[in-house]
C-alpha cells in the first residue's frame, strides 16, 4: 500500500512539473506576440499561462500591459488586483 501512495505522489509531481513547463512555454509565446505587437494573440497565450500557473506574477503584469492597448483597463485592473492579492509585499517600480 506504501508503494501505491508513493507513485500517486510521483504521478502528482510529474502532472504539476508539466503544467509549469508548459506555462512558461504560453508565457514565451505570449510574449513573442507582444513584441510584434499582436496583442490579441498575446492575451491568449498569456491567460493560458495564467491558467496552468495561477500565481505567475510576469504573465499577469504583461497582460495587463496587453489589455491597455485595447483600452480593457478594467480588465488590467483586475490582473493588478489578482497580484496584490498574491503577492502584498512585491515592490513595484
């Protein structure tokens, strides 16, 4: 019974090191978009990021960036505040 209790362990680790990696992956296609100014593209490979980290404080911060470019402040309002609600102590510049 040990066993088994330790290859779902393993399972779940492998399961959320793939999700990390693959959060990264959006988070880079993402920003590829924001530097050729694709911005539709880019907020949704950036919520996709979001969606398989939910505390990936970069990809919120981009694409909020993102939504101001189509004037969707209330909507980058919203990632500010899922930051400040995640990360109280971060500085900003």
């Amino acid at each position: 019974m040990r066993g088994k209790g330790f290859l779902v362990l393993f399972f779940i680790l492998i399961a959320k090191a793939s999700l990390a990696q693959d959060a990264k992956e959006y988070f880079e296609k993402g920003m590829k978009f924001k530097e050729q100014k694709q911005f539709d593209s880019a907020i949704v490979n950036l919520s996709e990021a979001i969606l398989r980290k939910e505390k990936f404080e970069e990809a919120y911060i981009q694409r909020a960036d993102c939504y101001t470019k189509f004037y969707k402040y209330i909507d980058a309002a919203n990632d500010y505040q899922k930051l400040t609600s995640y990360f109280p102590k971060t500085k900003t510049t």
